[in-house]
DNA sequence: TACCAGGTCCTCG
DNA sequence: CGAGGACATGGT
C-alpha cells in the first residue's frame, strides 16, 4: 500500500515549496497567511473560477485585465452587462460562460457571509475542484483538491479508484487535518503533473519512480 | 498543424 | 448514475 505522506514528502523533496495561491500574480514561499483581506479573498475566487481547464497564464491576463478595468470587486461584477465582462475576461477561454459564472457567484457572494460546500455547489459554474480550490485557498478550510492531474498521477501510482470522493477521501483520511499541508500537497500534484508526470511522463526523472506502478514498468 | 490547459453543465440512455 | 459533447483562447 502506498503511502499518501510519503509522495508529499518526495515532490516537496523534488520541487520545493510552491507557494500558493498566487495573488498579484506572485507566489508566496512558505507563507499560508494569504488572503490577507476582502480583495485578495476575492481575486482567489475568481481566479478559481477562470483557471478552469486553463492554464494559469491566460487567467492572470484575464485578472490583470479585470483589474486594469478595475472590475475585480463583487459589486462591478455584478453591476456589468455580462457580454461586457465576457470580452474583458476573453484569454481565460470559454469566456462566455465563465462570464456567466462569474456574475452568478458575484450574486451570491454578496448576499451570503457563509460560503458552505453545499451552497457553493449549487452555485451555476461551481463543481467540487472549485468549490474546494476556494475553501482551501481562499478561506483556509481544509478540503483536499482533486483536479485532473491528482488523477492521473494516483492512477499511474497504482490507485485506481475513480470518481472524485474517492479521491478526496484518500487523501483527506491519510494525512492531518491541516489547511497548509492540503495547499501545499495540491500545488506540487500540479507541479509534477505539468513537470513530470506528463501525458507523456518522463519517469526516469520522476522522484516516485520507485514506488509508482507505472513508473516501474516503464523505466528502460 | 494539432493538441492541450489547475472543469462544469447538459443531454441522453 | 456515467459517458459524451459543448464551451474557447493562447502557447508550443
């Protein structure tokens, strides 16, 4: 049986401390204080919502876009015409419904000082990886993430459960209950799924190498 | 050129 | 339920 804190103690071994959520487009090494406040709470909400199946690069433009219209406050968002939105927030891809998301959340954010799960997935454009990305990162709540890397990395190490509780469950019951420790462990699954454990994995550079199902097969 | 990126919703069987 | 399609830009 694999051994959950194992591989988080071998990607913090390979990549280091990522510092995540990055808010002002910079990232914060081994500093779990952020959001500091109201706005940055905000701009990791709505980065959670415009990263979805997207890589970070167009969401930061589509942020820095919202800021230089100094539209990232609930209040703007939810004041503009949606179609408006759309084209500030167009490098984020599917813009228009992200647009729509956008402004669904803004919605219910402003009326609500309570963000369960539950309500924010019955939220239009919030599934479970949103929902947990904003109470892990925005409000320090210890949820684990699952994204699509999580999934295909734990395939390849040799668990094959697949839907994503099952996943979650994994690892929320192997590892404490710490709010930094899920930050950190998500980010490195991310780094490795872009670095290493690719589509195309490059295992004989992989740190798990020696304990990963795939990895051990494949290795020349 | 083709493929993919820190998903979610809707429809259909 | 679960699979399959729609949604879309920018980088390699």
């Amino acid at each position: 049986m694999l051994d959950i804190n194992e591989i988080y103690n071998l990607l913090l071994e390979k990549y280091g401390y990522q510092g995540w959520w990055p808010i002002n487009s910079k990232y914060h090494v081994k500093d779990y204080s952020f959001p500091k406040n109201k706005q940055q709470e905000f701009e990791i909400i709505i980065g959670s919502i415009l990263t979805q199946s997207t890589n970070w690069k167009n969401t930061e433009k589509a942020i820095k876009n919202l800021k230089s219209n100094k539209l990232l406050s609930p209040k703007k968002i939810n004041s503009i015409n949606v179609k408006k939105l759309a084209l500030i927030i167009k490098s984020s891809g599917y813009h228009n419904q992200k647009a729509k998301k956008l402004k669904e959340f803004t919605k219910f954010y402003l009326k609500n000082n309570k963000l369960t799960r539950d309500k924010l997935l019955g939220i239009y454009g919030i599934g479970k990886e949103t929902a947990d990305s904003i109470l892990l990162y925005a409000y320090k709540r210890p949820y684990f993430v699952v994204d699509a890397y999580t999934k295909r990395i734990m395939n390849r190490l040799g668990f094959k459960e697949g839907t994503y509780d099952e996943f979650q469950d994994i690892f929320m019951k192997s590892l404490d209950n710490d709010y930094k420790l899920f930050n950190e462990f998500h980010a490195l699954i991310v780094k490795h799924g872009k670095e290493t454990c690719k589509k195309n994995p490059i295992c004989n550079k992989c740190r798990l190498n020696k304990i990963c199902e795939y990895g051990k097969s494949n290795l020349s």
